[in-house]
C-alpha cells in the first residue's frame, strides 16, 4: 500500500486518485514541513480546493480502515492492537449499490470481504439455471475465505440485496497476515467452522424437511418486527424449490392465519405456530 509519501508525490497530478494515504501520523508531518508548497497549490488560479494537494490527501486519511473499526467486526474484537493494526493496513474499503454482483462463483479471489453494513446474499447456480441460496450475510460477517485458503474459485456468487459498505482484505495480505499473527488464524477457523454448521444446517433443511417446514423455518428467521421483506422469488430460492411451490405453501399458511402476504413482504402473525411447522409438529 501506498503511505502518505508516495501520496504527496502523486497528487500533483489530479488524475492519482486512486493512491490513498496508510499513516495519518506522517501525513500531518508531511503536511507540516511542505507547507508553502501546499499554500502554493491551493492559490493556483483556477484550481478548485479537491485537486490541493492539503485536501485530497486529509481525505484519503479519512478514509483509512482504523482498528476501533475492526474492532466492530467479531472476527477481530479479541485480536491484540498490533494484529489490528497490520491488518487495516491491508483493508481496501467498497461500496456496492442494491443488485449489483460482489463476486461471481468460480471466478478468481479478490479476498474475504467484511460487511460493515447491508445484506449479501451468497448462491450457487445449478447448469439449468436455478439457484441455491447458501446464505445471507450481514453487518459484522464476512464471506469468500474458503476460495482464498483451497486457491480455487469463489465457491459462491455474492450479490448486494441493499446498499452494502464492506472491508475486503486481499488473499495475499491475508497469508501473510496470518503468518505473523496466528490469533487471527485461529479467529478465521473459528469463523468458518461457523460458517460450516450453519451450511451442515441447510443441508438437513433440504433433505430432511417440507417445503412447508423450510418456509415457516426461513420466515422466523427473516421476520424483522414481525415481516419478513422477501418475494415469493426470494423465499422459493432460499428453500430449495420453485416459485409456484413455495406460493401455494405460503397461501396456505396464509389460509391458517399464520401469515399475511402482502406486496413484497411476508407479515408473521403467529410465530409460535410457524415455530412448530418448522419443528415438524
């Protein structure tokens, strides 16, 4: 990663905007003994104040990954300040709009990605075209290490379901990373270990249960101040069956006074009931 330095070499040139600064500390030294050069580029005539040098190079120290931010995320919460330290070193910080696609099953690794905020659905495509939904992952999880630590592709696609703001730490920084610090791989094992169960968990789902068990199962988990906001699409994809199946189970519950459907969103009226269809009462 580039530090403050090479910054304040590059931003001569408005066109470096990619180049961010890693050392808050040496920026407001640099910014302290170039003073005059800074003073000089910000009363160029016609230079607005985003090209001085002073400004662009605050704004990338704004945007740093700091270690009180990991220490949002559980993964790092118990790593010791140094760990924390080298690693949002490595951090490059992405947004992504609703619908748009984070990473494409099968493709090569970028890293694991971190989610700060919003929800990515993760699913694998069948040759015929259907999907599996595998997961949804929220704010403080994190997905894509297995394609990192086996050196094959990404074992799912990860596609934005609202605005997400995540941390992707790339595959190298992560090796070497762990080489230095083995508390974080012991954190990254015990992440995936979680990650296992709960995909040990969705295989018993679909071998072991109805389509109308799996729903009532989903909708609990889903339901956020009683509703769940999914389609039938959505609920079908994530239950393992089809759009017209998972609508006739869902009109059925309906019937029950278990739900009530509405445009887009699922209302729980009786999640005790749902509570024992899901436990194959």
């Amino acid at each position: 990663m580039p530090t403050c330095a090479d910054a304040l070499q590059a931003l001569v040139e408005p066109v470096a905007a990619n180049v961010r600064c890693t050392d808050q500390d040496l920026c407001e030294r640099l910014l302290s003994s170039h003073g005059g050069i800074i003073s000089f580029c910000m009363e160029l005539p016609g230079n607005p104040p985003q090209y001085c040098w002073q400004h662009r190079i605050m704004l990338y120290c704004q945007t740093m990954t700091t270690p009180e931010e990991l220490r949002h995320i559980p993964l790092f919460a118990t790593l010791d300040d140094r760990t924390l330290m080298d690693t949002a070193r490595s951090m490059e910080s992405r947004t992504y709009r609703p619908g748009e696609y984070i990473a494409y099953e099968g493709e090569r690794p970028a890293g694991v990605y971190f989610v700060q905020r919003g929800r990515v659905r993760l699913s694998r495509t069948a040759p015929d075209g259907r999907e599996q939904v595998l997961a949804m992952v929220g704010a403080g999880e994190n997905f894509n290490a297995v394609a990192i630590f086996d050196g094959r592709g990404n074992l799912a696609t990860a596609r934005a379901m609202s605005a997400v703001q995540c941390l992707l730490l790339p595959g190298d920084a992560l090796i070497a990373l762990i080489r230095r610090h083995p508390d974080l791989a012991l954190a990254m094992l015990r992440e995936m270990a979680g990650q296992l169960r709960s995909l040990a968990v969705l295989v018993e789902d679909l071998a072991f249960r109805s389509v109308r068990e799996r729903l009532a199962r989903e909708l609990l988990r889903e339901a956020r101040g009683g509703a769940a906001e999914l389609t039938h699409q959505e609920l079908a994809e994530r239950t393992g069956t089809v759009r017209e199946i998972a609508g006739r189970a869902l009109r059925q519950l309906a019937q029950e006074g278990l739900v009530r459907l509405e445009r887009g969103r699922v209302v729980v009226l009786d999640p005790d009931g749902l509570a024992r269809i899901g436990d194959g009462e």
